[in-house]
C-alpha cells in the first residue's frame, strides 16, 4: 500500500522540469531549424535532452526517473516541431512572403502541433499499450533513463551520465568555437575548387564544407546513408553537371556555370528521385500499416477501457473529454487562419469553399497521417519515419483539390496565390504529422519508464507551445542573414531548404504548370534504379544498403551540404568498430553520438548568432556586411582553406580519442 502511494506521489511534472524542458526545447530547436535548412536533415533531440536533464536533476535528491522523461518528452518537440523547415520556407521561395510574420508562423506550428498531440492520445492503447511494434528511439531513450536515473543507477552509472553531459557540453564548446573562428575568416568555411571535365566545355567541381554539424550529422546517420549520399553527389556532379552545362553558357566562368547548371536543372533531377523514393518508402509501409492498424485496433476494442478513476496511474490519458474540446477548440482558429490568409491572398471570393474545405482537408488529412505516421514511428523510428513522403502527398492532394473546386473560377493573376495557399494548408497537415510522429514515441518511453500518460501529453503541448514560438524568428533571421537557394538576392551562402524547394516546386508544377518535368522525369528513372538495386542488396546481403531518399538528397543538394556528411559517416562507423572492441561497446558508441549531438547544437547556435549579426549588420556599425566579424581580408582565403583543414581534422582526431578513453575509464573503475 506505501508502496503504491510512493509510486503515486512521486515527482513527475514539475516547475523545474518544466522551466528546464523549455530552456532545452528553445535551444534545440533553433539548431535544428538552422541546420535542418542548410543539410536537409535534423536530429533527434530526446537522448540528449534525457543526458542533460539527468546530469543536472541529479543535484536534487528527490528527482525522479519520470520527471527526467518529462524534460526530455518536452524537449523531443526540437526535433520533430522543426521539421515545418520542409515546408514553409516554400512561402519565401515561390515569392510569396518576403519574411517570416511571427504570428501567422507561430500559429501553424502551435495549432497544428497540439492537434497532433491531441490526434495521436486515442492511438496510444491501440498503438504503444496492446501493439507489439517494436518503436526503437522509445525503447532506446527508455534506456539510457533506467541506466542514468531510474533503479539500475550505480556509481558507474552515474559516472557514465557525467560523462555524456561533458561529451555534448565539450562537443557544443568545440564547434561553436570553431564556427566563431571560421566567421573571422581566419579559417576558411569550406575547401572548395571548380574546373573543367572534357573540351566540350563541360564542368564541374566540389564545395567541401568545414562544418562540425555536417560531420556530426554524418556519424548520426551513419555509413549507409552517408555512402548513399556520396553516390548522389557523384551522380549530380559526376554527370549532372558536365552533361548539363555544355548545354549552357560556356562563355561564363566555371564557377557560375557549374553553380547555375546545378541550380536551374541537376537540382530538378534530384527532386525527382527525392519525391519517387519518398513515395516509395510510404508504399512499402502500407500493407504493415494497414494490417498492424486493424489488429491493434481489434485489440484494442476486446479489452474493457474501464473507468478512468480506477485506472492504474500508467493508463490515464487526458480525459477523452478534454481531447475532444481542446480539438475542436483548435478547428476555431485554424477555419480563421485559413480564412484570413485566403482573404489577404485575393481569394476572397471563395472563403466559404478554402475555410471550411480546408479545415475538412486539415481534420481528415490531419487524423489520416496521425495515425500512419504514428504507426511509422512504431515500426521504424521517428528519424526515419519519411515525413518528407508524407508532405509530397499533402501538397499534392492539396493542389489537386484547389485546381478542381477553385481553378476553373479565377484569372491566371491568381494562380501564385492558389501556389500560397496550398503550401499553407499543407504546413498545418504536415505539423500535425511531425508531432504524432514524435508523440507515440515518447510516450513509449513513458511506458517502459512508468510515466503517467496524462502527464507527458501536457509535457508535450508545453513542447510544442515553446518551439512554436522560436521558430519564426529563428527561420526570419537566417532569411535576412543568407537567404534560401533558388530565391532571387539571396547571398552566397544562402542555405537549400531542399525539402521546402521539392515540396514548393510540386505545388508550383501542379497548380501552374510551370516547372520542367522532363528533369523531373530523369530524377525519377534515377530514383527507380536506385530503389532496384537496394532492393536486391536488401535480399542478397545482410547489411548493405543504399537508401534511395539519401541518394536523391545527395543530387538534391550542393556538394558542401554532403562530403563532410560522407566524411562524419565514415569516421563515425570506424569509431563504432574500435568501441565493438572497448570494455564497454554501448557506452562508447553512446559516447560518440552525445559528442555528435553536441557538434551540431553548438555550431548551429553560433549559426545563428551570426544570422543575427549579419542581418543586422547595418544598424551595429560595421563596415563589412556580409562578413562583419571578418579579421582579415580576401588574399587571405588559401591559406585560411588550409589552415582550417588541418585544425579541423586534429580536433576530430583529439575529440574522438577522448571520449574513446572517457568511456575506458568508465569501464575500468
């Protein structure tokens, strides 16, 4: 009976937890909005978060294991809020906002956001409870709880959680510090030469960027996706480039006709083997979607829900009550939303049919990928659960749906702004997949940690409330300081967006028709062979795989987007090789990837400090616009490439070499 009242009493959702949640949450999504938008990817955020909390919680000797999974159940909105960057930058690249409204951008992300948090709790019996899926982020963030806070604590233990705190703290202290130097230009940002391939004027060359992010991203990912990559960028600059470009100006220098050729159509190759790999990898879910969907629900509906009051703690929800008013309560806003956005996009005429059709589109479509992403996280984890898929086939049943009940009864003046809306709507649909994708997860872990379902989900909204309001500001900034690739004056470090552009030209191509699909149409073939010949790996070897969706990122982005991704992959699988021989391979690895996480936080925060100093340059008196904190002047730029070089690749080699011993030094006490 004390037993039980201890259980009942114990520290769960908490001031301190809470204040300490957001602070994570506000840190980690800027970083991922940063560097989602320069490397197409972002990255998980709840062990971390879990690494963190623990390490400073432990100072109070009432904390618990469930509140530590309340931080990071918060902070877990980092990594999946942020993933509206592969949308609604869109907005900025068919020139239709020239900035971020705060606003109107916080209310997608929150409104959506906690309508994925509310779609996906009348899942959670069904899909975490009586489901069998195995959910392999939940059940490692699960983990690294019990080992660090929960009853399997021991001085080790305990050692072992200091030790990843100093892993992510010193990972962020390194690479901020590096990107402080590379903004001097005392070291260069990235190692980079163009030149010509044959004597019919055919170019090419490679950006290689000095970026602790990228090579942190590439040991997270790891080899196969990183491989994948490098075959994208040897397919988009080994073939794209030449072939294409001497079909160009081959009066420009090779520098601006190898970038132009890469932008204006190796670019579309890439989209397409982006947009056919994606569906495919939703097809192949299908089938296990639908069949794991009907059981669970079968399940589901045989056993007895019981009355709320006499659940045991571990099974009480938010009253299905509350779901439902907090629901509706969101379609209020949402039918506004959508309303004043048509009305200012000079739709005025069919309000009726864009608000209440979209908020049908948004509480169908929106419940449709709640639950099918949901599933995804389930089966094969947040991080690869193929968000991207799900926003092509938002986006493109959206402009479907605005070219058969709006097209036929406006001018040709009003196409870019059916362009807008559809990217709108697709932006609420597409933050309410994220969430859902990310909430079955967490509560997950909850579950295996013996968290209070109830809670979490308010931990959730706190997360979600809190990244919604960072978003914008962060995503203004780095549009003022750099721009996006494609858009007309952005800078010349104007970061890609690549989702955002593929999801934007799709809406463009389908609505207006103005897009070249017989570059689509290569990317595609592409595409095709490049998901064959994975399939045959698949059933011929054990292990090697070629991802489709990373090789159509490889042609997608620019080259210093993906060689120091394929340099971090490959590092980091020799690194998990040497820990497979350490007295303690799973600490070590655990190491590697706290010291990656910290790599790209500590960067991508600096990132957009200096976003922020560039951008307001003018008004902080410096002469020097573009590269305000530069040091020394453009002759500089040799040395400084190898200079920075050489510095980067010893802090690898170093930062590696200490968290190997760290992790020795464990093991041996």
């Amino acid at each position: 009976m004390s037993g039980n009242l201890q259980t009942e009493n114990r520290k769960e959702l908490t001031v301190r937890g809470l204040i300490l949640g957001v602070i994570i949450t506000v840190v980690f999504t800027a970083a991922n909005v940063f560097f989602g938008l320069k490397a197409g990817l972002t990255f998980a955020t709840s062990i971390p978060a879990a690494v963190i909390s623990m390490a400073l919680l432990r100072g109070f000797k009432d904390s618990t294991i469930q509140e530590n999974n309340v931080v990071q159940t918060i902070a877990s909105a980092a990594g999946t809020l942020s993933s509206i960057i592969f949308v609604l930058p869109g907005m900025i690249m068919i020139g239709w906002w020239a900035d971020f409204p705060f606003w109107t951008s916080f209310a997608v992300c929150a409104l959506g956001g906690v309508l994925g948090v509310m779609y996906s709790i009348p899942l959670r019996r069904a899909l975490v409870t009586n489901s069998d899926l195995p959910y392999p982020e939940g059940l490692a963030c699960a983990e690294v709880l019990k080992v660090g806070s929960g009853a399997d604590a021991d001085a080790s233990s305990v050692e072992e959680g200091r030790a990843g705190l100093f892993a992510v703290l010193w990972g962020s202290i390194v690479s901020a510090a590096f990107a402080v130097v590379v903004a001097t230009q005392v070291f260069a940002s990235d190692f980079v030469r163009y030149f010509r391939v044959n004597d019919r004027g055919g170019v090419s060359g490679f950006d290689f960027s000095l970026s602790f992010a990228l090579f942190a991203i590439g040991h997270l990912v790891g080899i196969s996706v990183g491989i994948a990559m490098l075959v994208g960028a040897i397919i988009g600059w080994g073939w794209g480039v030449p072939h294409f470009s001497m079909l160009g100006d081959l009066s420009q220098p090779v520098a601006d006709l190898a970038n132009a050729t890469w932008s204006h159509k190796v670019r579309f190759v890439g989209a397409g083997a982006i947009g056919v790999s994606a569906i495919w990898t939703l097809a192949k879910l299908v089938k296990p979607v639908i069949t794991g969907l009907s059981s669970a629900m079968a399940a589901n509906k045989v056993r007895k829900a019981g009355d709320a009051h006499t659940l045991p703690r571990t099974e009480r929800d938010i009253p299905i009550g509350i779901v439902g008013l907090v629901t509706l309560a969101c379609f209020v806003p949402i039918a506004w939303l959508l309303g004043y956005f048509a009305n200012t996009a000079g739709l005025g005429d069919h309000l009726g049919v864009l608000a209440i059709g979209g908020v049908a589109f948004v509480v169908l479509m929106g419940f449709f990928v709640s639950t099918v992403c949901g599933y995804m996280a389930g089966l094969i984890g947040s991080s690869n659960s193929p968000l991207s898929g799900v926003g092509i086939l938002v986006v493109i049943a959206a402009a479907l749906l605005l070219v058969a009940f709006v097209k036929p009864y406006v001018g040709v003046e009003e196409g870019k702004a059916m362009v807008a809306f559809a990217l709108f709507i697709t932006a609420v649909v597409f933050t309410v997949a994220a969430i859902a994708n990310n909430n079955l997860q967490d509560l997950k872990t909850g579950q295996l940690v013996d968290a209070t379902p109830w809670r979490q989900q308010v931990a959730l909204v706190v997360g979600v409330v809190a990244g919604a309001a960072v978003i914008p500001p962060v995503l203004d900034l780095i549009n003022k300081a750099y721009g996006f690739v494609g858009v007309a004056g952005a800078g010349a470090h104007a970061l890609p967006a690549p989702q955002a552009g593929l999801i934007s030209a799709l809406a463009q191509g389908v609505i207006t028709g103005n897009i070249d699909w017989s570059l689509i149409e290569i990317g595609v073939a592409i595409g095709v062979v490049i998901i064959a010949i994975d399939e045959i790996l698949a059933r011929t070897t054990k292990s090697a795989r070629i991802p489709p969706l990373a090789v159509g990122l490889g042609i997608y982005l620019p080259t210093v987007s993906t060689l120091m991704v394929v340099v971090g992959s490959v590092v980091g699988w020799f690194f998990d090789r040497r820990a497979d021989r350490a007295a303690r391979p799973e600490s070590t690895k655990q190491l590697g990837v706290l010291l990656a996480s910290g790599l790209i936080v500590g960067e991508s925060i600096v990132g957009v400090v200096i976003a922020a100093i560039v951008a307001f340059a003018d008004k902080l008196g410096f002469s020097n616009l573009q590269a305000p904190l530069a040091l020394v002047g453009a002759d500089f730029g040799e040395k400084a490439q190898w200079i920075g070089g050489i510095v980067f690749a010893l802090i690898v080699f170093f930062m590696y070499r200490w968290v190997a011993r760290m992790a020795n030094r464990i093991g041996a006490r």
